[in-house]
C-alpha cells in the first residue's frame, strides 16, 4: 500500500485501513444493544406502567393496521378452509396511495416508486405491536383454551393480539396425519394440550411419537412467560408449550420478532409458521437457516422461544432436551404431520385436468409460466426450493423509517414457503403483512415485474385455494 | 374491524396531553418500562415524566455527540484535502448534514438532564491524526473506508436508542436522523466501491 512509505513505520500502524476500522471498534456499541438489560424497576411498577400505556399501544398499532389495509370481514362465497369451519378472506385489502391503482404502480420502475415513496405501506415491514419489549403475543382463542384446559395463563398485561380474528386461522385446526391418510382429521374439533393429547392420540400414535407429544404440549420457561420478574404475565408463569403457537401442529397466527436481528428496533415480526409439512422442510427458521427440525425441536428452549438469547434463557430456566432422545422423539412427532388433502393434485404436485376448474387450471399456466412462481415453489418439492430469497424489497423503497418502534430495514433473504394448504395460513409472509392471497398476488406482480392483468391475478389466486 | 372513531382520537389526544408534559408532541414513547430510570419522576405512580433520561439515553447523548463532531471534523479535512470529486461532495455534504444533525441534538440536550461532554474521545483523535498525515488517493481510501465503518457504527447507535431510550425527544431525533444516515452509508459504500473495487 503506498500509504505506508509515507508513515513512519509503528508498532501500531501496521496498515492504515486496518487500523482506522480497529479503532472504529475499539469504542464499540453499548453491549445492550446485543444482550438483554436486567429489569430496573419493581414488577409492581413495571406491570402499572404498562397496563397504564396499554390502550394507546394498541390505538397505535390499530391505527397503523387501518392505515394500510382494509381489515374488514368479506369471505370468499363458498371456500373454507380444510377443517370447514371458517371461510377464506377474498379480495386485495392493502390500501394504495392517492391516486394510484395497481396497474398505474407496476407501470413504474422500481426506482419510481423509490423515489416517489409511492411502496403500498401494507407491502413494507409490520411492526409488533409493541417493539421495543417485542415478545410472544397470542390470540385470544389460543389464551381462553388454555386458561380453560390448563389453568395457565397466556395473555401479556401491556399488550394484546393486535389482528382480527377472520384474518386469522381457523381454530383450533384440523390435524392429518402422515401415517393414516385415510382418517382425514384426527383432531375431532379440540385443541391439543397436555391435558386430553393423551386420549386423543392413544391407539393412532406410536410411543416414540406420543411421547414427543407430550414435550411439545409441555409448557416450559419463556422471555415473557416464566417465574422471573422480568415477565409481562401478571402471575409468575409455567410458561408456554411449543404448541402455543404452533397450535394442532398448525399456525394460530400468534407472533413475536426474529432472534436472528439486533438491536431491538431491528428485529422483525415473526408470524408463526405451520408445521404441515415438516418431512419435507430442509431448512428452518426465519434466518438461521436450521437444517433439520430436530435441531429447531433442540435448540429453541435454550434461547428462551426464539429470542437468540442464551443469557437471558439461562436466568429464567432453560429446558435442555437431549438430542438423541427426546428431541428425536418431538421430531419424529412434527414429521408426521401432513398438509391438508388436495384432491386436485396428482402426485406430481399438478393439477388433474379431469377434476380442475378451467380457472384454476389457467392459474397454473400463470403459475409455471408468466408468474414465475413455480421457480421457487416447486409443486414437485412441496412448492418449496429449501432455499432462502432476496427479494430486495428495498429496490421500492428507502430504509431507515421508524414506524411504531420499528426500524423498516432490507429483509434480506428469507426461506421459500410451502404452498399446500396455503389458504389456511393467513396473513401471509414472514412478518405476516399480506392479509390474503391476492395480496400476496399483488405483491409479486410489483416485486417481480410481471405485468399480470387482473384476470391472470384473479387465476392464480383460483389456482393457490386448490393446493 | 371497525374504523377509528372520531371521539375515541378526541379522547385519547386529551389524555395523551395530560399524561404527558407540555410541550412533548407526537411521537409517543412506548418503551419497555422495565428500562426506565428507578428515579423517572411519576413512575410509581404509573405516570412517568418521560423527558427524565435513563442510562441509555444518556450514553446515547455522549455516542452522538461524540461521533457528530466526529464527522464533522473529519469532513472538513476531507473538503480540503480530497483527491477525486466524489470525496469532496461527499465531505461537503458531511458537513452540511452532520452541522444541522449536531445543532437538533444539542437544542434536545440542552433540556435534557443528560450532560455530554465535547472533548474529542481517543478512537476520533487517533482517525484524524491519520487522516492528516495522508494525502492523495490514499487519503480519499482511508477516509471513505472510516465514514463507512462510522455511518455503520451510527446506524447500529440510533436503532439502539429508538428502542431502549426513554426521553421521546432523544428517540424523535434518532427516528427523523436516522434515514439521512442510512443514505449517506449507501453512497459512502458506493464511493468506497468505486475508489477499491470493493463491492457496493
């Protein structure tokens, strides 16, 4: 480097460049940036504070809600999702700007709609509903269930579940087992929890299998669920069960934010993904990129539920299953769990001509051909590439912007979804800020330039209900 | 879902202004109260005076101002003594930006109980002084390669308070600033690019 004829030779300044970015970080952030604060006030004062804050909380996120989409209940006549008992939402709900339509905003370029702020708010990142705590947040048919069943207590006092309820999963869902196709849904309309998983899988399950059931119905310690004062339960909490969220081995659209991210205004929401379909699955997690569900069955405890935290995790009680046993046991559990049946599909993921609607099978032309999707979601591999994606959302819009405590940042690349059963699973996204497949239809028209008219979108949404 | 009614925002801006003191406007705080200050005025009683700073804010007061006149001091070196035009728009807009940055934080620290100190910490003595022995085009690659490790340090700092501070004001400056800083990482890397070969 020709810098260092001019410098006199020192023992420090070995290379300029180098030196100038160790100083940089010689004076590095402040460690809670990374690592979570213990509590500075009582519990008492805390949970007063919060419950005080609680109704302008959620009148922000609600207002936040409403600004960017249309909430209202407006079901598709006539299709419900796979257990029958709620209906699918129709319709494109993310609001535009003034002055645009769709067709006007796919014309522009990328660096239009960059420049011109022009980015559909619904399409950008959703916060949590409270940011800077973030943490598990559950439905309330999820919270009544349980306090019912187990006596057990999952609703947080500085804030509640912020979507409504016809956005949301069909609860409690319906549960197809893998190992007996021909019984259709086991769940006979109850949600599992350590209190009747035992006599309603007794006689259908192995012994391998129902034991893994029961680790995964048993509720352990959690960031915002445990015995600490460092909680938002009002009482000191048992804690929450993987199924919580997961609930019937589904989505109850219960949320919460990415370990992988910091500091906190960083990390972005996490909707609880299904888990139909994990034998297939080959990589998991919204950044971590897990390659067996084994290894997210092991690992999740010791982070206190998804809070990339082990320090924290350690204070308020790790649970450590050992991986040859008993994680082995959870998994071989949430490998038997089969996506919904779709009698359309033949075995190669494809519709059948004799059975498909003339719409739907035009939807799969947009699909595989025009629409690109079949790209990543395979229909051979369960409309799934085990890959992760940059979709580069960013191209439409300028990062930095603070919107209820979130930083909206670049999401980088995130896992390929599955598409079976995709209609039982809104909102849609990793964040969940899609409410409907039309939405999501929109979405990629504008991210991947595709130019579809209304009637190829109006298709591929046909298309998706059928998987 | 039903939309937003008018007399509920009536009421809840009432009960905003009286909770909080005059003077604080939008954006509201909602912290995590866990982190406030034990010695928050009205936090027992569940009525905080927020513009009471904790120890995050107070960190962030000496960070910011520390590394605003940072850059400010280092991009009137790079307004003199850059090589290639880039730099010096770069620099220049540095200090336009990071004047006016530098002036909104210190109107907020002036009535916040926060103290800052001025005196230059070690790591920015140590960069200028490098920066002043080197001229030429290597001048323009050490300094572009210092701004992006700074605009990256200032980034992680802002998003940081956003949500672990306490004084709305603190965190209303972090939210409006934090944008410019975010595109002057983005043209400091595509500089930085251009001038090694490094990529964007």
């Amino acid at each position: 480097m020709t810098c260092l004829r001019r410098l006199p030779v020192c023992g420090v300044a070995l290379c300029l460049s180098t030196l100038l970015v160790s100083t940089a970080s010689a004076d590095p952030l402040p460690p809670d940036a990374t690592y979570r604060n213990l509590p500075t006030l009582p519990f008492d004062t805390v949970k007063a504070n919060d419950e005080a804050m609680k109704s302008q909380v959620m009148q922000r996120q609600r207002d936040l809600l409403n600004e960017r989409y249309d909430l209202a209940d407006r079901p598709i006549p006539g299709v419900m999702m796979s257990g029958g008992r709620k209906p699918v939402q129709a319709g494109v709900r993310v609001r535009l700007g003034n002055g645009l339509t769709w067709q006007s905003l796919a014309a522009m370029s990328p660096e239009q709609i960059r420049g011109q702020g022009a980015l559909p708010q619904g399409f950008l990142p959703v916060p949590h509903v409270k940011q800077a705590t973030g943490g598990q947040v559950f439905p309330e048919n999820e919270i009544k269930k349980i306090a019912f069943q187990e006596q057990r207590d999952l609703r947080r006092f500085d804030v509640e579940f912020d979507l409504p309820d016809h956005l949301t999963p069909e609860f409690p869902p319906p549960i197809f087992l893998t190992t007996h196709p021909e019984l259709g849904d086991v769940s006979k309309g109850q949600l599992l929890t350590i209190r009747n998983y035992y006599s309603l899988m007794v006689g259908v399950i192995t012994p391998v299998q129902m034991e893994g059931l029961r680790m995964l119905l048993t509720p352990f310690p959690q960031e915002e669920f445990n015995q600490t004062e460092d909680r938002k339960v009002a009482e000191q909490s048992r804690g929450v069960a993987c199924l919580d969220c997961h609930a019937n081995f589904h989505t109850n659209a219960a949320f919460h934010q990415t370990p992988d991210v910091r500091p906190q205004a960083a990390r972005f929401r996490l909707d609880t993904t299904s888990l139909r379909g994990m034998f297939n699955q080959q990589i998991h997690g919204s950044k971590r990129s897990l390659r067996s569900v084994e290894d997210f069955s092991e690992f999740e405890q010791r982070t206190a539920y998804f809070n990339g935290d082990q320090v924290s995790a350690q204070r308020k009680g790790v649970n450590l299953p050992n991986r040859d046993d008993q994680v082995a046991m959870m998994a071989q559990m949430q490998n038997i769990i089969d996506f919904p049946p779709a009698p359309k599909l033949d075995p190669t993921g494809h519709l059948d001509p004799t059975k498909a609607s003339p719409a739907e099978l035009a939807g799969e032309q947009i699909f595989m051909g025009k629409g690109k999707c079949a790209q990543c979601h395979i229909p051979q591999t369960a409309f799934m590439d085990m890959q992760m994606h940059d979709l580069k959302l960013e191209r439409f819009y300028e990062p930095g912007r603070t919107v209820n405590g979130l930083v909206m940042l670049p999401d980088g690349p995130i896992k390929t979804f599955t598409l079976r059963g995709i209609k039982d699973s809104p909102p849609y996204m990793h964040d969940g800020r899609l409410p409907t497949l039309a939405d999501t239809v929109e979405f990629f028209n504008l991210v991947l330039g595709l130019k579809l008219t209304e009637e190829e979108k109006s298709s591929l949404v046909t298309y998706m209900l059928a998987l | 879902m039903h939309a937003v009614k008018p007399w509920r925002a009536i009421v809840a801006a009432a009960f905003l202004t009286l909770t909080l003191p005059a003077g604080a406007a939008e954006p509201v705080r909602f912290g995590n109260p866990a982190g406030a200050a034990p010695d928050t005025p009205g936090v027992y009683e569940a009525r905080p005076n927020l513009e009471h700073p904790n120890t995050a804010d107070a960190l962030f007061a000496r960070e910011a101002s520390l590394g605003g006149t940072g850059e400010v001091d280092a991009a009137k070196l790079a307004a003199r003594k850059a090589h290639s035009s880039a730099v010096k728009d770069f620099a220049n807009m540095m200090v336009s930006d990071h004047g006016k940055a530098n002036q909104q934080l210190s109107a907020v620290l002036s009535t916040n109980a926060s103290k800052t100190s001025t005196t230059p910490d070690m790591d920015h003595k140590v960069m200028l002084d490098q920066l002043e022995k080197t001229s030429g085009e290597a001048f323009d690659v050490l300094y572009i390669r210092g701004q992006v490790a700074e605009h990256q340090k200032t980034v992680q700092l802002y998003e940081w308070i956003i949500d672990n501070g306490q004084d709305p004001r603190l965190t209303r400056y972090a939210m409006n600033t934090l944008p410019t800083v975010m595109r002057h990482l983005e043209l400091a890397r595509s500089i930085q690019a251009q001038l090694t070969g490094s990529a964007p």
